[in-house]
C-alpha cells in the first residue's frame, strides 16, 4: 500500500473507531479458559448462539481438568446447536487434554504454543491473546472482516492469512486488536454481507463499494 492509502485507512478506522467506542469482544467469558472454548465453538457459528451455549458448559466443566472428564457424546449433546458440534467436541476434549499434559491445565500466552492446541488457528490464537493478554501477533479475520476489508479495497485476498498479512502491512500493530472489534461491530451493525446499510455509514464516502 502507498502511504496515502495507510493515511486514508487510518482515517477511515478513526471515523469507525468513533462510531463503535465500545466495540469488543461479544464471546461471554470470565478466563482465558473460557474464551478458548466460546472461540472454538464460534467456528460457522454466531457469537450470540455460542453465548447461549457456554453457561451451562462452563458451569459443567469449568476448568481443563473438569472438561477432560466429559463425555464426548455429554458435551457434543450440549454444544450441538453450534453446527459442526462433533469435530468441536473433539477439538475441545483434544484442547482440554493438551492443556492439561503439556501446560499443567493453564492456557499458555505464547502463540507457538497456543497453534498446538486442537482446534486453534491464528484466528483463535489471536482472539485469546488480543483480549486476555492485549498481545497482538495479528489481525483477526473472521467473515465480517474480511468482508468489509474487501469493500474498502484494504485487501484484494481471498483467505483470512493473506487478508491478515495486507492489513498488518496496512495499519500499525497498536491499531491491530481494535481494528478487528471495530469492524466486526460495523459488520454487525450497518456493513451487513446482504442488504447493507449504506445510507447510515459514517464512511461511504471513502468506500468503493457504497451503493449510495
């Protein structure tokens, strides 16, 4: 990107930024253990279903150790609105097993070892370190994302790495972690993937896509 482009996106987030002050994580959790559980349950699945999901399972297996105890056919029972819900179990019981053998049942910091948790990519790893830890590694990249990235001509990129990589290069690493809670509140709110609200967004001037 030539710095006029890095000045305008700057612009552009500061404008969202200011439409979204409270923008954060919407996954309910109260540890890191928890936020690792409600993001792997995210997968194709809304934060808000996952929010209904996780109390009764935090209040079930509340630590690695207690989840390591369940059931697979107990836990894929709870989780089975959340879509894809047996390879999430697997996921989760793998999580909680790795956990437990390799990091004595605390949710390590590093993201080398977070990516050998089953279950957990980049996204995931940089969700838990951005909103535990305030550590950026990246840009998380979900759907709504990815989708307003390429309605404001930030990336041209096709899978969530290569999209990660043009907005690391697009904005400065202290913007990563609110960049990502600001546009998935936009995506929520007005970018909406069918029928968005152009008419009320504080940037259609500056975006290409802008039906009005």
């Amino acid at each position: 990107m030539r710095p006029a482009d890095r000045t305008q996106a700057a612009a552009v987030l500061a404008a969202l930024a200011a439409r979204y002050p409270d923008a954060h994580c919407a996954l309910h959790h109260t540890n890191a253990f928890e936020l690792l559980v409600a993001t792997i349950l995210s997968a194709q699945c809304t934060d808000v279903r996952v929010n209904l999901v996780t109390p009764a399972l935090f209040q079930r297996w509340p630590t690695p150790h207690a989840l390591l105890r369940a059931a697979a056919a107990e836990l894929e029972a709870m989780i089975r609105s959340t879509g894809f819900f047996r390879n999430k179990a697997k996921n989760l019981l793998g999580m909680a097993r790795r956990l437990v053998e390799a990091y004595g049942g605390q949710v390590p910091r590093a993201m080398e070892d977070l990516l050998t948790l089953p279950g957990v990519a980049r996204k995931t790893a940089n969700v838990v370190r951005g909103v535990i830890w305030g550590l950026a590694d990246g840009v998380v990249v979900d759907t709504h994302v990815a989708r307003i990235a390429g309605r404001l001509s930030w990336s041209r990129q096709h899978t969530p790495e290569k999209i990660e990589r043009e907005l690391m290069a697009l904005f400065p690493a202290e913007a990563w972690i609110g960049l990502s809670h600001v546009l998935i509140h936009h995506g929520r709110d007005l970018c909406r993937a069918r029928a968005p609200r152009c008419a009320a967004c504080p940037v259609r001037a500056a975006c290409p896509a802008a039906v009005c």
